[in-house]
C-alpha cells in the first residue's frame, strides 16, 4: 500500500524546479531518430512495409487502449499521449519482414502490449522488451511469413507494386513474386554452412546477398538501413536520452569475438562487419537494448547487460538453429537486468563498493 | 590517479549532479539595498542547529541594537541578539519557515526607530588573540552557519581545532540556482572576508584554506582573487558550476580530492568547512565585536517585481521585506509558489508571515512556469535519477521500495547517505517527487526508531517491576521467615527458662 503522503497534488517537498524533461518528449526524440531509417526503408521497399508499419503502431495503440479501459485506469488519454506503446509498435515494425501479411501486426501488437506489457502491470512493470516479446513469438509460431524476405526496390528485377497491388500483398489475397524473394545475408550464410559449403565459397559465389554498408540490402525495415539507425542512435546519446554504455557494449560483446573468431577460420566464422551490419545488430544496439525498462540504470550493469547481448548474439547466429539471434539475447539480459542493477550499484560517495565507509584518509 | 577514481571516470559516475538554469542575473548585478528595521520583528529562539537560546530580557524591556536577548543553553546552541533598538513586546508564536507551518517560540521587538547600536567592544590585532578567545568571541556574537546549516561556528572551530585539520574550506559555491547573496558578498566584502578566512584559518590550527566558487560568478573570483592577493595561505579556486558543488562532500572532493567517509565529518578528512558570509560574520564578530544580527537575503523569482539582494535585520517577516523591496507583480496574480531558500532544497511556505532567520539565503516567488507543477506518472526506469544522483545513490529503486513500505529494503539501497539535494527529482521525466520519498521515508524511518527506543524503555521499565516486586515478596517472605524463627527461638528461649526454673525449683 502506498502511504497517502506520497500521492496527491499538495506536495511540499523541494526541488521547487524542473529540467523540463517529460516522458512524451523522450519517446518522441527516439522516435523522430528512427524516422530517416524508416523513411529509407518505405523507399527501398514500397507501400507494403508502410502498410506493415503504420498497422503495426495502430495495433500497439489500440490494445493500449484497450488494455487501459479494461483496467479502469484513471487518465487513459494521458498514457497514450506518452508515446510508449507507439514506439513499441515502431520498434517492432522495423524488426518485421517489409511484406508480411495483415495479421501478423496485428498479432505483433497483441503480444507486444497485452502478454509484453500491460500484464505485467503497464509501463514501467513489464520484465522483458515488449517489442522482442513480440518478435520471439511470431518468429517461433509462424517461422515462415517471418522469414519471407524480399529484394529491396534498387535490386528487384521487378518495378515496385503500386498502392492497389500493395493492399492485395498486404491482406494476403496475392502472393508475394518468387523473383521478389531473396534470403538475408545471416540466413543465407547459415544455409550454405548447414548444406556444408563453407563461407569462402558461398559467399564469393555470385549469389550471395550482400551486407552492404550503405543499407541497399535484404532484411527486414531496420535491418536495411543500418547507417541510418546508427546515425539515430549516435543522435539519441548525443541529446543524452540514452547513455553510451550499452550500445559501445552490445557492438564490443558482438564484434570482438566475431573478429577473433573470422581470424581463427575465416571459412566458418563470419567476420565482424558483416555481424555488425547484419540483422538487428545496430538497430538492437541502440533501440532496443537500450529500452529504459527492461535494461539496468547502473553504468556497471549496463556494460555487462550490452556486452552479455552482444555476445550471446553471436553465439546464437554462430551455432544457434536461428540465423538471428539479438531478439534472444535481448531477452535473455532482460531477465538479468534487475540482478546486474543489484549486484553492481555504483559506489557511494565515502563507502567502498561493498558499502562500508572509507577509512579515514592520512594527513595529505 | 588511484584504480577508484579511474573506475569512476570510466563509468561516468565522476560527473554527478545537475546543471540548471542559474536564473542568477539580473538580481545578482543590482546594489544591495539595506532594508530598514519594519514595525514588529520576530526572533525565533531557534535559529540555529541545537538546543533554542533561552530568553534573558523581560517583557516591556528597553534594548538596544545588538545587545543580547536569548543566551545559548547548553554545548550546542548560540545566542540572538537585537537586530535594532526597541522595546520587547512578548516571547510568541510565529510560523517557522518550514513546509509544516508548525508554530516557534520567538521573541517580538518593537523597534524604537532609533536603531542605536550598544557599544561595541572590537579588537585592533585579532590574530594576536589565542582560538580559545576567538571562540568565545565568536560563540558571544551568535554567529552560525550562514550557507543555510546554521550550526553554530563556534563549536564547529573548536571541534576542529581539537581535531587537528589542515585545511579550511571556503564554499563559496552558491549552487543554489537563484541565490546570489554569497556573490554579492564576495564581490562588495571580499577584504573582510578574506579576512574571516585568514582568522578562521588561525583560529582551527589549519595550514593553508581554499575558497571554492563556481565559475559562474567571474567577478566574485576576481575580487577575491585581489583580496587573497599577498596571503600565501589562502588561495581562491574557481571550480566548474554544478549543483550541488556547494554540499561540503562535494566541495571538499573538488578542492583537495579527499572523500571524507560516509559515516565520518570533514574534520575526519582533517578540513573544515565554512560558508563565505560565515567567514565575515567571524570576522565582524572578532574584529569588530558585531554580533550577528543582520543578513544578506537575495529576492528572487518571476512574481517578484525587482529581483536583488536586500540586507535584512534578522527577524523581519518575509512579507515585510516584499513590500519594503518592490512587492509582488499584479499582487501576486500567478504565484505558485513560495519558497524560503533556494529552489532545489528550500522551504515551501503557506503564507509570507514568516521571519527572515540566521539561515535564509533567500526569498522566493515562482510562478507555474519555473516551479513546474506536473502530477506524477509511471517511472519509466529511465535512469535520468541515477546519472544525476551526486551520492552514487539508486533513486528510482529507493523510491520503488518506499511505495511499497519497504524502508529495510531502502536503507540498504542507502537511503540514509542521500542528502535530499533533489538532483533526481529535478531531472526525472515522470516528475516523481523523489525527494517527498526520501523525507517521508526517513521519518518513519525516525518515528519507528523512538517507538522502538519507547517500547525498550516500557520493556525495562516492566522488567524493573517485575524484579522489585518479585524482590519485595522474597523480602516480605524470608523476614516473615526471619519473625517466626525469631518467635520461634524466643519461644524456645521462654520454654526452657521454664523448664530450667522449674528444674532449678527443689522438690
């Protein structure tokens, strides 16, 4: 129960001044970071992964609704305004294939709000990244439509559908083009290794998608427009809405022994830029694992919490059954994080970092 | 550079507090204007940390201008004195300056107007004198800590002293944002305060002081850097603006990199540290033998009409000194809030009929805008608290913890190192009134200690009257034992003296 005097309008304790900073205003910073990568991802793949995206925010927010009416909650109006189940949606629409059908927003947004987040108690509550929640689930029950990957505009064979055959994509009612089709770097590389063709070969065949730098690539809405993400990101730690800790982290714990691994066997291990341009590296990187939720508020904690995602990324898309492996590992430091918090608070000024007081300094 | 320091840095955990809007200009450039003493003052008996002054004058008593009303009772207290001529009306109730609007004792002046000083007893060569005369000097004049911690200076010096520190410290920090009276200070008094350093220095026994002011305050620096010119023991360092650099820990780890111990005081560290306006009242207490009666209040906020620093006899109403500098604007048409002190941790008032005291640096009326009246939303675990907290201290979870009652489990996220500076309730998105947490938290934390202390007492008390009457009934019964063995042997004694009698009497 919370006591009386923490509640209600007539507080009278200090500070009697604010910075200005709202939660609306945060949600709306990360989201205007994200708006070149989406806008460049619209580009490269058309009216159907705007379809995706501007669904798969509907649905967040109207399960948020939803979810807020049932619980009887006081101000409805003034949670939504805050922007948080919008960038929940926004952020799992950039993990979504560009063309998936109707209904897997839809269920996207179900999982991320309702089993993600408002069963936890809503904002603030929920143990794991709701939009990895999300993801994990759909990619674990519909393995396929979550792995159909087209070729994005500039390398299609194909001219871009207009808006009329988009819908028809979108609901389900047309197929998607086989000459459209294409597998993600991670995927195909895992395929080839699987069918025992090591990466020198399949990689140098011709055929092989390319992790190329600049996003003109095959993936999903944010895995194409890594410079654009990482532009957003290092945007976000420049206005210090997220700190450096986790990103430098999730990139070191992935990066490092990727590198030291393509040193050891090139023809088995890919190599560090590819891993950090591929998937949801710079996108998990610096949106998702940086979630202030689910993450540690510790700087100790959060470099173990992002090198811990980044190192099990690796792992998974290493040996893992999945080419892709960030949204596991998201989910797996998510439930670390209140330890890390626990084990590793920052030193308090005149106590060791066990807590007892400093001995008394010598005569300086 | 030790292995804990570079850990800190790396971790960014070595940039601590906040940097707000200092809101300082234009009330710190105006002249100080001195404020005449107004119709009625109230001297609260406690002004100052410790036991209250206990009041020496009688009701309808003529006094004059710093002549001795309440003495100092007791190892921890100081002494109030006149601040103008006049006549005692009645020792009363008056509002204290805090956010409960709880009544103090105070003793009411009626000013004669003439404002006529007693005569005052200075001193040519302080530094002539010994520390344990400073002291009484220092302990007479009532002087206490100006910065707003109002312990008294004399027992801070002799503690010092006793303790053998090396170095004084001198905050001259103001981080406080608004509040410009130790600039105004620094900038028109610096050669007596420099002075008070050089005494204070000379008084604990210390080698060498530092004055630390934020470099937001240039022309502060500059006359004091003039004033400190050719005293190779005191050194003016200007060190970076950030609240709270003005919090002793903080002051001490900027200026010598020594972090006193949690659990320890600066003289531990072997400094002492003391407020500017301190160091002149010393000065003026010694030099001049002036006791304390008067302060330098800055008036600040967006209601007031003419931001500065007034010179306030101690005792006038906050009201008083409104309407004697400008009043409010359109008469108070948008105050939101009333402040005494400064924005980050000063008091939030009812109502201006509250007296200027020994502490208060500052008067303040804000409007919606600066204080921010948001309601409070869901804590979105951001982290903005920790990053800002100056202590290394987990706001959010400590608060967390607090919601649900559970105080064990804030402690131990140390609750009791947090200075209630209120960093994290400054920055904090969700406008979670952190630092309501924290206060009400540790005093329940209090409130649960005296009932415990209260109920050992009961306890003890029981288990004495247990013994003693257990101990009563033992002695009633072994000297009703000790009465029937007597009247036992007397019987004894009777019976054969009988026989004997009867055995002696010849057939």
């Amino acid at each position: 129960m919370m006591p009386s005097s923490l509640s209600g309008s007539q507080l009278v304790a200090s500070p009697h001044a604010h910075a200005g900073k709202t939660v609306t205003g945060t949600m709306l910073r990360v989201e205007l970071a994200l708006v070149p990568a989406t806008l460049f991802s619209f580009w490269l793949y058309g009216w159907p992964s705007f379809l995706v995206w501007a669904l798969t925010l509907a649905s967040c927010a109207g399960f948020e609704a939803l979810c807020l009416r049932l619980k009887g909650h006081p101000q409805p109006a003034r949670v939504l305004k805050d922007h948080s189940a919008l960038l929940t949606g926004w952020l799992l629409a950039l993990t979504l294939p560009p063309w998936a059908p109707w209904w897997v927003p839809v269920l996207g947004g179900f999982i991320a709000i309702v089993i993600g987040k408002q069963v936890f108690g809503g904002l603030g509550q929920n143990v794991f990244n709701p939009a990895m929640v999300a993801r994990v689930a759909l990619l674990v029950s519909f393995p396929l439509p979550l792995t159909t990957w087209v070729l994005p505009g500039a390398q299609a064979s194909l001219p871009a559908p207009g808006l009329a055959d988009s819908l028809m994509i979108f609901l389900g009612a047309m197929p998607i083009p086989d000459a459209m089709a294409s597998a993600s770097p991670l995927g195909f590389a895992k395929t080839e290794l699987s069918r025992g063709v090591d990466l020198l070969h399949s990689l140098s065949s011709g055929h092989a998608p390319l992790a190329a730098w600049h996003g003109v690539r095959v993936g999903s809405l944010g895995e194409s427009a890594a410079p654009l993400l990482l532009a957003g990101g290092l945007y976000l730690i420049a206005v210090r809405i997220i700190s450096w800790h986790i990103p430098l982290a999730v990139l070191a714990g992935l990066a490092i022994p990727a590198a030291i691994g393509h040193a050891a066997n090139p023809a088995h291990y890919l190599d560090a830029a590819t891993h950090l341009l591929s998937g949801a590296a710079i996108l998990g990187a610096f949106f998702i694992a940086t979630d202030y939720v689910t993450s540690p508020t510790t700087p100790l904690g959060k470099l173990l919490f992002g090198l811990g995602i980044g190192f099990l990324t690796w792992i998974i898309r290493t040996w893992g059954g999945y080419p892709e492996g960030m949204a596991f590992a998201v989910l797996f430091m998510n439930a670390l994080a209140p330890m890390l918090d626990r084990a590793f608070k920052p030193r308090i000024l005149g106590r060791q970092r066990n807590g007892k007081p400093l001995d008394a300094p010598k005569e300086a | 550079m030790n292995l804990r320091t570079l850990l800190d840095k790396l971790l960014g955990s070595a940039d601590w507090g906040i940097h707000p809007d200092d809101h300082k200009r234009p009330g710190a450039d105006a002249p100080v204007r001195v404020m005449p003493a107004p119709s009625r003052l109230y001297l609260p008996l406690s002004q100052h940390s410790g036991a209250p002054a206990r009041p020496i004058v009688l009701v309808g008593q003529k006094v004059k201008k710093g002549e001795c009303l309440a003495e100092a009772q007791g190892m921890v207290s100081a002494p109030v004195h006149a601040p103008t001529s006049g006549t005692v009306l009645a020792v009363a109730d008056v509002t204290a300056p805090h956010p409960s609007g709880l009544a103090m004792p105070a003793i009411m002046l009626e000013p004669d107007g003439l404002d006529e000083w007693i005569e005052l007893k200075g001193c040519d060569d302080p530094f002539a004198l010994s520390p344990a005369e400073i002291n009484k000097k220092v302990a007479a004049a009532g002087v206490v800590g100006m910065g707003g911690g109002t312990f008294p200076s004399a027992v801070k010096l002799t503690g010092a002293n006793r303790a053998g520190i090396h170095t004084v410290i001198i905050n001259g920090g103001e981080c406080e944002p608004y509040l410009s009276c130790d600039d105004v200070l620094m900038r028109t008094q610096a050669a007596g305060i420099v002075a008070g350093v050089r005494l204070i220095v000379h008084a604990s026994g210390a080698k060498r002081a530092l004055i630390g002011i934020e470099d937001n305050k240039p022309e502060a620096i500059a006359a004091m850097q003039a004033a400190a010119a050719g005293y190779d023991t005191v050194r003016v360092c200007p060190v970076p603006a950030r609240f709270p650099m003005g919090f002793d820990k903080q002051m001490v780890k900027t200026l010598t990199g020594i972090e006193v111990p949690a659990d320890g005081r600066s003289f531990d560290a072997g400094v002492l540290v003391n407020n500017v306006g301190t160091a002149l009242a010393v000065w003026q207490a010694v030099a001049e033998g002036r006791p304390l009666v008067s302060r330098l209040v800055t008036l600040g906020g967006a209601c007031v009409n003419a931001p500065g620093n007034i010179d306030v006899p101690l005792g006038a109403l906050a009201e008083d000194v409104l309407a004697f500098a400008g009043g409010l604007k359109g008469d108070g048409l948008g105050l939101a809030r009333r402040v005494i002190g400064g924005p980050m941790m000063g008091a939030q008032v009812q109502h201006w009929r509250v007296p200027v005291m020994k502490g208060v640096s500052g008067i303040l009326a804000l409007d919606a805008k600066e204080a921010r009246l948001e309601d409070a939303s869901d804590c979105i675990r951001c982290g903005s608290c920790v990053e800002a907290c100056p202590m290394g201290l987990l706001p959010s979870d400590m608060a967390a913890n607090i919601r649900k009652e559970a105080l064990g489990e804030a402690v131990e996220l140390g609750l009791k190192d947090c200075i209630a500076c209120g960093c994290c309730a400054y920055v904090c998105p969700s406008s979670i009134p952190l630092v309501q947490h924290f206060t009400y938290a540790k005093n329940e934390l209090a409130a649960r200690d005296r009932a415990t202390l209260r109920m050992e007492a009961t306890k003890k008390l029981a288990q004495a009257r247990e013994a003693r009457l257990a101990r009563e009934a033992q002695e009633k019964a072994e000297a009703a034992a000790r009465r029937k063995a007597e009247r036992a042997a007397a019987a004894a004694k009777t019976a054969a003296a009988a026989e004997a009698s009867k055995q002696g009497e010849p057939t």
